[in-house]
C-alpha cells in the first residue's frame, strides 16, 4: 500500500496525530490536497481506488474520509456504502469530492451517511476548514470515550472498595462475636 503517506507538519502540542483518508483515482489530486491539509499536521493517507480505500479502512481509524464520486473500479457511492458496513467506519464522516453533483446523485450520497459534497476544484480555506471541524470533532468523541472508560474504572474501584471495607466490618463483628462467646 504504497500510496500512504504521511504529511511531515508536527501534531498540535499534546496531540496525537488523526489520520484523513483522500480516496481519488488522480495521483495530482492527492498532490493538491496534501498541500491543502499539511498545515492541519494530521496523517494523510492516500488511496487510489475504493478498494484499496477499504483495504485502509480495515487496518486504520481515520477522522474523515474524503471521496471522489467517479473512480474507475468502484465509485465514490459504491465505496461509501462499502465503508458503512464495517464497524469500525460505520460513522466515519465522509465528504464527497465530484465537479458535478445532481440532486439524485447527492440525495444517494446522503443517504449513505455523507457529511457534506464539495466541489471540484475545491477551494482550499474550506476544505481546510471542513477537515478541520471533523479532526476536533474525532478528538472530542476519541476524549469522551477515554473519561467513559475512566469512570467506568472509577466506579468499578469504589464498588471494590465499598465491597472490601463491607468484608472487612463483617469479619470484624464476627471475630468480636467469636471473642464474647468463648468468654463465656
């Protein structure tokens, strides 16, 4: 998979870097959007066809996966329904990258769980912008999880403890009782 590559721009400080898909069968557009989102410095991940966009989407998480709609092999709507059934990609958001869009054509890709259709050629400030909003907002959701799972840790720790101080009173009392009645 030699079409992954990540971009060289430092991650935010205290910040682990996300990974962007850019699924697109035209190597000079994985050449445009590169230099579009290194300033984000996130990972890039480019891939030339939906297949072996799929094959990336089983080996990795990505923020967002942006999508051309025409691709020789399996087009952008094909791969997008792919990519809905797995697990992992189920709600990875997927921005549509096409010249054209017609209504039926978006209303599918909409249906497929897109976030957003953006033209082509795309204007650098948005589409900067979008990936941006979706790499905070995978963030976020990755930061949530992470406090879900603490709290589940903590809770778990006070139930053991309240389990052990519990244990702890009722051999107390027993002892105490065993004491009084050999006394007598």
């Amino acid at each position: 998979m030699s079409g992954a590559v990540a971009s060289q721009s430092p991650p935010p400080p205290d910040q682990e870097k996300v990974n962007i898909l850019v699924v697109d069968d035209l190597p000079e557009k994985h050449v445009v959007f590169r230099t579009i989102l290194e300033e984000l410095g996130q990972n890039i991940v480019s891939a030339r066809s939906g297949q072996e966009a799929l094959r990336y989407i089983l080996e990795m998480e990505f923020a967002v996966i942006l999508l051309d709609v025409n691709m020789p092999d399996i087009d952008g709507l094909e791969t997008a329904s792919l990519i809905r059934q797995y697990k992992k990609s189920a709600q990875t958001p997927i921005v549509f990258i096409t010249a054209y869009v017609d209504e039926a054509q978006a209303a599918k890709g909409y249906a497929l769980g897109a976030v957003d259709y953006i033209s082509s050629p795309v204007v650098p400030g948005v589409l900067r912008s979008k990936v941006k909003v979706f790499v905070e907002l995978h963030r976020m959701n990755r930061q949530l999880q992470q406090q879900a799972i603490e709290r589940e840790a903590l809770v778990r720790s006070e139930a053991a403890r309240t389990a052990a101080e519990g244990a702890t009173r009722r051999a107390a009392y027993l002892a105490d009782a065993s004491r009084r009645l050999s006394m007598s």
